[in-house]
C-alpha cells in the first residue's frame, strides 16, 4: 500500500511499530547493518517514496512533530543519489538530533 503521505504513513506503520517494540531503535530491531527491505512506502510533493527497515525511528519522530506541530513545517530535503532522490531532514532538524548520521533512509521509487 502506498499511503498518501509521510503523516499516514506514519499513523498506520510507524506508531503502532514502535508501540510493539518500544526498546527499538531501528525499524528492523536491529542494532546495526544494513537492510534493504522495505516497511513502507508513502507520497511526498510528486513522488512515491520508500522507507527501508534499517531506518532509526529517531529521524521519523522529528518529521512528523514538524509536520503535525503549531505551525506545521516542511522537515524534508530532497538530495540526489546515484540512482535517484532520498529524504533527508531539514539541516536545523538534523543538527538536533546531536549526531553526523542521517539513520533515515528513504528514497524515491522510480
């Protein structure tokens, strides 16, 4: 299913994903590695994006406070990859979270 934004998408995955395993960090429960499998996909400005289970809940949290908070906020950049576009947080969202690593990975589905 593809849902019709990162706000859906995130009430009916992230939520009650994160209420299952409250001690997670990351999507998959991992603590570290990549994976490629993907949790779920949702629209943003245009495009169809794709979220991949080694995608840290932290990232998703501060997007969807900014979305949802008064006043609502933009909290994605678009940036280029090899292949296509990924999400990544706003630079001030980012530089909250205390750390160099991006741990969202979410990306356009061509």
């Amino acid at each position: 299913m593809i849902y019709p934004s990162f706000e859906a998408f995130y009430a009916a995955v992230i939520q009650p994903l994160r209420a299952a395993n409250p001690d997670h960090c990351r999507l998959d429960g991992q603590l570290s590695g990549g994976n490629f499998d993907v949790v779920g996909r949702f629209r943003y400005q245009g495009r169809e994006w794709k979220v991949h289970a080694d995608t840290h809940y932290e990232p998703l949290d501060i997007a969807f406070r900014a979305l949802t908070g008064s006043p609502p906020r933009d909290p994605f950049l678009c940036a280029p990859t090899k292949t296509g576009l990924r999400l990544d947080l706003a630079v001030d969202l980012q530089r909250r979270r205390g750390t160099r690593h991006r741990h969202l990975y979410v990306y356009s589905d061509p």
